[in-house]
C-alpha cells in the first residue's frame, strides 16, 4: 500500500475518493436538515399570512380614525409607514418616550408639527404603559385596534368626526 502512494495518479485518485467520502457523509446528514427546515417553512404559512392581514388591518383602522400623524415604536413606524404607502407619517418613541431612532428624519419634523399627532403602541408594551401614565389627566381617547393602543386627542377625534359627518 506505501509504494501506492508514491505514484503520483494513486495519490490523486485516493485524495479525491476520500474527499468525495467525507461529501457524501456531509450529504447525508444535511438533506435531512434541509427537509425539516423546509416543512417548518410550510408549516409557519398561515400565520405568517395571519400576521400580515393584522398589519394591513391596522393600517386601515389607523386611517379610518384619521390617525395619519403617529408616534410609534421603531417597528410599527417602519410598517405602518411603508404599507399605508407614507399616507400615515410616523415618528419613533423609545421606551422612555424620547425621541428614537428615525428612518427619515423629516417624518419627525412632520409628525411634532401637527398637535393632533397620535400615539400608536401594541398592548402593554412599555411605551403603552409609559404613555398611559404620561397623558393621565389629558383629554386623550383610547382605541384598542389590532392589539395595539391608539391614544388620540379628544379634539382631534370630534373634529375628524366632524369632517367625516360633514361628506
């Protein structure tokens, strides 16, 4: 067998047959992996669909209350703005109510202009419940909509009653 290995061919030959070995073994233990991930995919379809159909929701019930100026966390922010194609203008809140992170820093400017901005948090999120506190005493209105708070001033929601009455 070691004089095998002194030509040159054999080496090459036995090289390659024991690479192709250790692919075959990689081969083996991969496929299944990749057939798990694939029926997980499939399986996490419908409430990946489900999911979608509450943000579209949301999106509809924020313009249905007029609701197109919002402060936000950053994830709501980004898709509220991005599926209600910019007709809502959004500013982000960070836990601490403060100013976040902004994509686009003239929605900030935007959204702090307009005094009838809302504020757009999921449910017990820790904004949620820092706004609860902040506007207590504040003729603010809540609306639970897609598992989210809609917290909007009492005036703005007569005066977009008001408007909507008026068509």
């Amino acid at each position: 067998m070691l004089a095998l290995l002194r030509v040159r061919g054999f080496r090459l030959l036995f090289s390659g047959q024991i690479i192709s070995t250790i692919g075959d073994m990689f081969y083996a233990v991969a496929l299944p992996w990749l057939l798990l991930g694939s029926i997980d995919t499939f399986a996490l379809i419908p409430s990946v669909q489900a999911h979608n159909q509450q943000q579209r929701a949301l999106v509809q019930d924020l313009l249905r209350l007029g609701a197109t100026r919002i402060y936000a966390d950053y994830w709501t922010c980004d898709l509220v703005i991005f599926l209600s194609q910019e007709q809502i203008i959004c500013s982000v809140l960070n836990k601490q109510l403060q100013p976040g992170f902004d994509r686009y820093l003239p929605y900030r400017a935007i959204v702090h202009s307009d005094p009838q901005s809302s504020y757009v948090f999921p449910v017990k999120s820790p904004q949620a419940v820092a706004i609860a506190a902040k506007i207590a005493g504040i003729h603010y209105r809540l609306t639970v909509v897609d598992n989210y708070d809609v917290y909007q001033l009492v005036q703005a929601v007569h005066r977009f009653s008001e408007r909507v009455g008026a068509t």
